[in-house]
C-alpha cells in the first residue's frame, strides 16, 4: 500500500496546487491512501468548511491539523460534521473532534491515522504526546497494524524521539509544523518510516508561506506587522511511503516535491485570517 502525505497546504494558493496536483500524483505513483495536513489551509491560519469542501476532488482522504486548528472562528462547530479530519489527540479531551482513526485506503488497506502536537518550543499546547501516542496506538493496532502519525511539532529532537519510540508500532512517524522539508527520511529498524519535516504546500518566494518583507520587518524592528499570505509560485512538498498491509511496516520512504505550473493558479476567492 502506497501513502502520499502532504504537508502543511498553506491558504488560497496552497489549496489551488492540491487540487490541481494530488489527483495526477496519486495516479503517477499508484497511492491508496492520501494524508494532507490542513492547519494553515484557510487564509494561511485555520481551517473552514468551505475550504475543507473545496478540496473535495483533490482525492485527499484524510485531512489532520495542529497548533492552527482552531484560529478560524466557527470551526469547533463545524469539525464535527468532518469526519476525515483530525485535530491533535493530545489536546484536551474536552475539546470537539477527534485524533485518530481508522479509515480505508482504495486498495482496501485499513489505515489508522493519528495526530499529534509536540510540547517543546509549542507554547505549552498539548499534552504529553508520547502518552497520548501510547494509548491511542494500543486502540488503532486493535483494528489495523497499519498506522500513519502526523507529529506537528517544533523541535527536531523531540520527533525523531517518538518516530524512534514509535518504530515497530507504526507504519510511519511524519513532521508537520515547520513548513521546511529535511532530509532525513529513513526507515528505523523496527520498521517504521520516518521524516522530520514533511514541508509544505506554499510558496516559495515567501517566509513559511508568507510575504517576505513584513516578516523580516518584524524580526528586525519588533514592530507589529501584517503577513500577508503569498499565493503564486507555489510548490507542494510531500512524502511517499511503502507499507506492508500484512504487518504494518514500512519498506521504503521518498520524498518528493512538484511545482505547480503559473498557468495552473486559480481565482478562487480567499477566507482572510479574522
Ligand atoms: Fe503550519
Ligand atoms: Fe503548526
């Protein structure tokens, strides 16, 4: 079973590559099951309904999140009418929606899905994501030893420590959050696949997705500055991975990367940051 993960899909311009980009890639490299992580997809902070739906021929399967989830004003209502997408499991039980489940892949493949927030450089967010890993992970291999983790976290440090905790109990550990693509991709030997940063769907003239001269502005002067979000030029970062449907582990691991065409950029309207 071949998994296509995308990262971080950073607003308008963002959502425009996966449409146009994911149904081809999906096809090119015979994937079954697609994980995009939505965080930043509505305005570059958040997430909609409206731009979740707008994807609904991207052939994305399952949409997880992070730190951003609930920046858009409505979305606590409206998560719960999604059942293919995920907020952190770590967060407060209290909180609506869910962090992991079992979902089918099109070759039939049961795939359990999970995401989970870092606690280290994430302003104390979520709780503690090996202990959240551990339990829910005990819950999905009581369905399918096939298992994708999405670890939205900060520090480098602390996501090869759950991929290395995790291996042999998941198919794959893979970052979100950064929006930077590393180099690291591997299978541990336990055999679990591994990538500290899966990257992101935005552009790449910009600071994370956002334009550069207020950002750097704001570094050097400690002004206050508007970030606007850059919607052209965009490249949709992602990674592949090779599972064994039988035992849940990973045989291999790529990374890929695809610019999409300027002739290819749509006019769809944006959902602007409250
Ligand atoms: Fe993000
Ligand atoms: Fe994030």
């Amino acid at each position: 079973m071949r998994l296509l993960f995308i990262g971080d899909i950073v607003g308008k311009g963002g959502r425009g590559a996966v449409r146009h980009l994911v149904p081809e890639l999906r096809r090119e490299y015979g994937c079954a099951f697609v994980v995009a992580n939505a965080e930043n997809i509505a305005g570059g902070g958040g997430i909609t309904r409206k731009c979740i739906d707008s994807l609904a021929d991207a052939e994305v399967d399952v949409f997880t999140s992070g730190d951003h989830v609930w920046d858009q004003r409505g979305f606590a209502e409206e998560i719960v009418t999604l059942p293919h997408l995920l907020r952190p499991a770590n967060f407060c039980p209290e909180q609506p929606g869910r962090g992991h489940a079992v979902f089918t892949a099109a070759d039939g493949t049961r795939v359990g899905v999970l995401c989970l927030v870092g606690r280290t450089f994430m302003n104390g967010l979520g709780n503690c994501p090996f202990q959240a890993a551990t339990s829910a992970v005990a819950e999905l291999r009581r369905e399918t030893p096939v298992i994708v983790v999405d670890f939205h976290a900060e520090a480098t440090s602390e996501k090869i420590a759950l991929g290395r905790f995790l291996d042999g109990r998941v198919s794959a550990v893979l970052g979100t959050h950064t929006h930077v693509e590393t180099a690291d991709q591997t299978v541990f030997p336990g055999g679990t696949a591994y990538h500290t940063d899966v990257g992101m769907v935005g552009a790449v003239e910009s600071v994370l997705g956002r334009a550069i001269g207020p950002v750097i502005q704001r570094f050097a002067t400690g002004m206050p500055a508007r970030f606007t979000v850059v919607e052209k030029g965009i490249a949709l970062h992602a990674t592949l991975v090779d599972i064994e449907p039988a035992t849940g582990r990973a045989s291999h691991i790529e990374r890929i990367v695809r610019r999409l065409d300027a002739g290819d950029e749509d006019g769809e309207p944006d959902h602007e940051m409250p």
